[in-house]
C-alpha cells in the first residue's frame, strides 16, 4: 500500500471545524482513500472513505485533492468524543478489500472543552 | 449494522497459559476476519489474516505455532496465544469482512481484548 503522512497531533476547540489533513503523493489511480479513528481503549472505527469526489456522511466530510496527493477528513463541529487517533489509510482496489489495513501513527485529535 | 464482538474484553494470567480470544461477526458472514496487535503507544499491526474454512495467513515474523487461528464459521473466528509470556502482553484487536459486499469495503472491527502476561 502507498505511504501516508499525517501530522502527529492537533487540537482544536469544542463546537469548532477541525481540518485533519493527510498527504499521499504516491497514490495510484486505483487507490482508494479511507479513514478510520480510534477512541481510547477501543478498537478503530471507519469513519469515511473516497477514491475522486468529495464525500460526506453523518460523520465527517473527505475533501479530496483534484491530483489526489493530498486529502482532508473535516469534522464539521467537533465534540469531546471525536478526541482519538485519527488514521488515514490508502486501499487498493483490487481484491474486494481481501487484505487487512496498514495503519501509520495517525494524527492524535485533542479537543479541549 | 455491521458489528464485530471480541470476547474477552480483557484477560489477566500467568506466563505459560494458553489464552483463546473469540470474533464474531453478529450480523453478517465473513469469509475473512483479520487480526491486529497494538503495543502501547503504537499502531495497529496486522498479525493474520483468517479464512473461513481454510489455513491462515501471517505476516512476516508473526509465529503461527505460537499464535493459532481458527475460522471454523463464517461469524467466529479464535486467535489462541500458545504459551503467553509477558512480551506478548498487548492489545488485541481483530476486523471482518461481510462475504456479502465487494470492492472497496470498511472493515469492521471489534473493541479489542486487553492481554496481560504476568
């Protein structure tokens, strides 16, 4: 899988947008984007995922870069409980998913009140 | 919908013990469930990947004889950690596919099973 890069951590008030940013200049065509986060003592949970255009779910919002080196995963109005790791992960399509995920250190959320 | 449960959610024993964690997909089939460990203050790393009916697959230097994997249905697979010693004290965490989907899919994960080797 190619390579992300995530900042280690950011912070951000209670009721703010958060922009979490992921670059990922060596993506191939066929790479789709996703993202997962972990809270505290659980395991991850998906939160989005894109290949072109932008998305949004109930979640979170992924704008995607138009050379897709780079997205940004938004959360709209963030809650003491979005604090987590956040993980930007690249999946190929082939395979129907067949193989598991290769997590980096993601980007450590921390929300203050 | 979509949900994985890991049970135990933590276990507490002595080196030498066999100790079996259980992932079940409660409301789908999944031909393939994956295992992860996670070390304190590190990411997820995946230790197998498990196939219903058929042998797993591990990751380069993961020990298969140590670590066993059955996937005898499409809702349960078991990772037994053979002889536990206290470095293989971590958090273990494991994710499935629903057979039913293809292409680009989420994973689905449990809540992990806390082990610690005394």
């Amino acid at each position: 899988d190619a390579k992300t890069t995530q900042p280690n951590s950011m912070e951000s008030n209670e009721e703010e947008p958060v922009h979490l940013p992921c670059n990922h200049s060596t993506i191939s065509g066929t790479d789709y984007i996703h993202w997962y986060r972990q809270l505290p003592s659980q395991g991850p949970e998906y939160v989005i995922h894109g290949l072109t255009s932008n998305v949004n779910n109930r979640m979170a919002s992924l704008a995607i870069a138009e050379d897709r080196k780079s997205s940004t995963l938004i959360l709209h109005r963030a809650t003491l409980r979005d604090a987590a790791v956040y993980y930007c992960i690249l999946r190929e399509n082939s395979g129907g998913g067949a193989d598991g995920l290769t997590f980096g250190k993601g980007t450590h959320l921390i929300i203050q009140p | 919908g979509a949900v994985v449960s890991q049970h135990p959610s933590w276990v507490i024993c002595k080196s030498g013990t066999s100790v079996k964690i259980e992932c079940r997909s409660l409301d789908f089939q999944a031909t393939t469930m994956f295992w992860y460990r996670q070390f304190p203050k590190q990411s997820l790393m995946l230790m197998a990947t498990s196939n219903e009916g058929s042998k797993a697959t591990y990751e380069q230097g993961v020990e298969k004889d140590k670590f066993l994997i059955n996937h005898a249905s499409l809702t349960l697979s078991t990772l037994t950690v053979t002889s536990a010693h206290p470095e293989d004290s971590s958090f273990y965490i494991c994710s499935a596919k629903n057979r039913l989907i293809y292409s680009n899919q989420p994973q689905h994960f449990g809540d992990g099973t806390r082990l610690s080797i005394l």
